[in-house]
C-alpha cells in the first residue's frame, strides 16, 4: 500500500494541468497571461514568489502558472497560442527555430542557470564518483531533453563515453519516478521536490547535482512567439520586471522566509523538507542574478545539445535572445 500511494504522489505532482496558479483578488483592469511551465519544482521558487507576493499585479498583468510536462508540450502549447508565455529550456527554443518555424520562439528572460535535477541512487553510496555510473542503468528523461543531455555531457568531459553507461530515454518524464519506484533502472533524475519525497522514504538516496556537473547554462527560460514579443511589449517588460523582483526576492531572503510563501504552490512538502529543498538550490547556485542571458550560457547550451547528438547547426544568439527589458 506504502508503494502504491508513492506512486500515485510521484505521478500527481507532474501531471499536465494538476498546478494552476491564478491571482487571488480579480481585477479586470489586468491583462490575462497564460504561462505553460514545465514541471512543477521548488526549482522554480523565483516565480513563485513573484506570483505570490503580487509582483506581477504590480506590472498590471493577471497571470495564470498551468503545468505542461516537457519541454516539448510547452512549445507546442506556445505556438498553438493556448498560453502567451512558455517556460522550459532553451534548447526547446532552438529545435524550433533550426526546424524552420517563421513565427519562431524567442528567450526573453532567464531564471535558472543549472539544470535542476538531482541523481538518485537505488543504493547507498557514501563517496559517489561518476566512475560509479559505468555500465549501470539511468533514466535520464525524454530524448532531447536537458537532464538526460546535461548527463550525458557531464561523463563524456570527464573521459565516461557515452556507451559505457545506459541513459534510457524511454520513459516519459512524468512516469520517471513511478518507473523507478517500480524496480527499473540503477539511478534516475530528478526535480525536487520528488526527489526528496523518494529519498524520504527509503527508494533512494540523493548522490549528485547534474546541475553543478553540467555547468551554467540558460536552463530554465520564459519564451513567447516572436510576434507576441513585437506585439506586446508592455506585457513582456512587465513580466520580465515581476521575475525580476522574484530572483531579487530569493537572494536577499532565507530559506526559512521563502519557504513560507512556496507552501501554498506545494502544500504536500512539510515546512521543514520545503526549506531543506529551497537552501540545497541556493548552495549550488542555482538561480540567475537578473533575467538576462548572456551569450557564453547560450553556447554552452548548444554545446551540451550538439553533444548528444541533437543540434545540426547552430542558432543565432541574436535571434533568440531578446534581454531588452533586462539588466545585465
């Protein structure tokens, strides 16, 4: 019963649409804005306490969080124009634009800077290396998709090749954990606050951050068409200035004072796992300093993506990136 209920917890944090986010008071002198995240994660904290403590009814705009797993709905879900504001990795942003779209995806702000995900093993390691990943099984994420790229460029610069480990791309990002529980795979990747919640309860140990493996990269970033960008100006330099006041929030403030506003948006982490979680992002330096996203970060993401295998030329930072309403 215990492993069943696990499951259902695992499969229940990141199911498309579970988290809907609105403003508490309406005011119909805002502008609506639909943002699309990709998962649900304490990773996100920034944006969280822009929405919770009113930044973006300060800029005039009434914006709704809607989880969309993967970074590949996001888009979709992005040039379909369901939402107005995606919010996933820029490298999703770069398939796009080399896949010939004319109404392309532009990276306006950044928020995170290290991929997000943690290593968690089946066994109990006390001095992991990355040596110890040689021949074992890891879910890694979707093909395509930042932690299971980021991984695989972690071992590769540190003289692990690629067919010496099994990074299995295979299962669906929102059946990674319940996969896991379920017996597959040595080690798997993770957002928090899952990876906790598993650790918590004795189906595996937290070994390592892929994000300070992987190093700095624009990570996590809020993209709009290139012609919602044109059209909405204000609407952007509002956003981009509410998460603005969220990064400043989450780098002048404890971990104690941010996890009091979080536990509204995660109210199945107790007080104390939720400032666990929230300081183990601030000690590897998680989060961007300001929206803006320089070019070095943009290289290292198409480095990681060429890497793996996904990236056939690579995209203009000049087209992609947009930090207009940013300070560098």
């Amino acid at each position: 019963m215990k492993k069943i209920i696990i499951i259902l917890l695992a499969i229940g944090l990141i199911i498309t649409g579970i988290f809907v986010f609105t403003p508490k008071k309406e005011d119909t002198n805002l502008t609506k804005v639909k943002v699309a995240e990709v998962t649900h994660s304490i990773f996100y904290a920034p944006q969280y306490i822009a929405h919770a403590l009113g930044y973006f009814e300060e800029e005039g705009l009434d914006v709704e969080i809607i989880l969309t797993s993967g970074a590949d709905k996001v888009t979709a879900a992005v040039l379909s124009g369901d939402v107005q504001i995606g919010f996933c990795g820029s490298e999703s942003t770069i398939y796009v634009y080399n896949g010939g779209q004319e109404d392309y995806l532009i990276n306006f702000a950044g928020l995170t800077k290290k991929d997000g995900s943690f290593l968690v093993a089946r066994e109990k390691t006390d001095d992991f290396k990355l040596e110890d990943l040689k021949g074992k099984h890891i879910i890694g994420g979707r093909e395509g998709g930042m932690p299971a790229m980021t991984l695989e460029y972690a071992l590769n610069i540190n003289g692990i090749k690629s067919n010496e480990t099994n990074i299995d791309t295979s299962i669906d990002f929102a059946s990674m954990s319940g996969a896991f529980i379920g017996g597959t795979g040595d080690y798997v990747a993770l957002f928090e606050p899952t990876a906790s919640e598993l650790e918590k309860e004795g189906y595996g140990y937290i070994v390592a951050s892929i994000g300070q493996l992987g190093g700095n990269v624009p990570y996590t970033t809020y993209n709009t068409k290139k012609s919602y960008l044109e059209n909405n100006p204000k609407v952007i330099e509002g956003f981009t200035k509410a998460i603005q006041k969220g990064l400043d929030y989450v780098h002048n403030h404890s971990s104690e004072e941010i996890a009091k506003y979080l536990k509204d948006y995660f109210p199945d982490t107790s007080d104390e796992d939720l400032v666990a979680i929230i300081q183990r992002y601030k000690d590897i330096d998680s989060w961007y300093d300001t929206t803006y996203i320089n070019e070095k970060d943009f290289e290292h993401i198409e480095e990681i993506v060429k890497n793996a295998g996904k990236l056939d030329k690579k995209a203009p930072y000049s087209k992609l990136i947009d930090n207009t309403y940013s300070i560098q």
